[in-house]
C-alpha cells in the first residue's frame, strides 16, 4: 500500500505540475500579446495626437493667419485708393504683394498636411476663388495707379468685394473641417486609452487567477504529501 501511495502522489504531483506549467504558459502568452496590443495602441495614440497637433490646430492657425492677411489686403486697397502720394501707394502696393506671397506660402504649407476629402474640395474651391481675387485686386491696383480713383473704387465695391466674399466661404469651411477631424481624432484616441485600461485591468485579474490556482495547488499538494501510509497488520 506504501508503494501504491507513493505512486498515486507523483501522479498527482505531476499532474499538478502539468497544471501549473499550462497556467504560467498561457499567463506568459497572454502578457506577450496584452505587451504587444499596448505598445501598437499606444504607438496609435501618439500618431492620432501628432496628427491633431500638425494637421489640425497647426493648419487651423495658418488659416486664421491668411484669413487676417485678406482682410488686412482689402483695407490697403482702400487706402491706395484713397491715396495720393506716389511713394505711399508703392508702399501700399509691396505691402499687398507681399502679404499675397505669405498667402500663397501658407497655402502651399498647408497642403503638405494630411487632407480628408472634404478639405481636397475646399481647398480646389479655394485655388479657383483665390486666382480671381487677384486679378481683380492687381485691376484694383492698376486704376489707382495710373490714377483712375473712382474706376478703382466702383470697382473694389462691385467685383472686387464679390471676389473677396466668395473667397472667404471655402476658407471658413476649411476651418470647421479642422475642429470636426480634430474632435474625431481625440474621441478615437479617448477611447483607445479606454481600451488599455480595461485590458490592464484584464491581465491583472487573470494573474490574480493564476496565483489563486498555483496557490490552490501547492495547497493541495501540501496536504497530500502530509498523508501517512497507514500499516495493517495480519492477525
């Protein structure tokens, strides 16, 4: 019967072995994998907060500033227009120029970010609307030159003020387009952090359950090694 006892515990012992090298196994593999999930979600993360900050609030910023150089241009023509001193309408004039070159590199600038297919259309309403706006304000510039004030009024106020307007409708739907990709990209990223505390809450219930099981084991096999093969005698 000893021998038979002995038999049975490494049995059991064995089979509790099995056990728990399957338990460390299976833990091992599900924290490679949870290690592997978090860094790829967190590497996401990062990339969708990049995004917001080079491709939203950075855009959003050059808009504003190109925004402010077209109004900043509709009031130098005015004040060309209403100048008479040759060397304070060449001043007038570079300065336009030069804010329309600031403009232009803005624009260009922006166009290196990431664009959805609602900013490709706004923008090519934007390209269309921007070459008439020029022309029209270097016809502007041209009458007040050569002196031809009232011409170059009526038509700051006709043509060039429709120009003008039609340009500002593709700029601020390029602007609303910046908050509304922007509040997509942080609602997704809020929930990818979401994501990885659940899952670290996962992995840390399923080590709880693996200590409880190895500890259960041990336990058990505790309790059998401490049982005592009993003698019988034959009378």
């Amino acid at each position: 019967m000893s021998t038979k006892n002995q038999t049975m515990r490494w049995s059991f012992s064995f089979k509790q072995r099995h056990k728990v090298a399957v338990a460390f196994l299976s833990m091992f593999v599900i924290i490679v994998f949870a290690n592997w999930f978090v860094s790829y979600s967190m590497e996401q993360v990062g990339r969708k907060f990049q995004s917001v900050y080079q491709d939203r609030l950075i855009p959003s910023l050059d808009i504003s500033e190109i925004l402010e150089r077209y109004y900043q241009n509709r009031m130098l023509l005015e004040e060309h227009i209403l100048a008479d001193n040759i060397y304070s309408q060449d001043s007038l004039h570079q300065h336009i120029n030069a804010n329309t070159k600031a403009i232009e590199a803005l624009m260009e600038k922006y166009e290196t970010t990431y664009l959805v297919d609602q900013e490709q259309k706004n923008l090519t309403a934007y390209k269309s609307q921007f070459t008439k706006l020029v022309q029209v304000q270097n016809s502007i510039l041209q009458l007040s030159t050569n002196g031809n004030k009232g011409l170059a009024r009526k038509l700051y106020l006709t043509n060039g003020y429709t120009a003008f307007q039609n340009l500002l409708e593709p700029l601020h739907a390029l602007i609303r387009v910046q908050g509304d990709v922007g509040q997509e990209l942080y609602q997704s990223a809020d929930r990818s952090v979401k994501m990885l505390k659940v899952l670290s809450y996962l992995v840390i219930g399923l080590a709880v359950i693996v200590a409880l099981i190895v500890g259960t084991l041990l336990q058990t096999s505790r309790k059998l090694n401490n049982i005592k093969p009993q003698k019988f005698h034959l009378n």
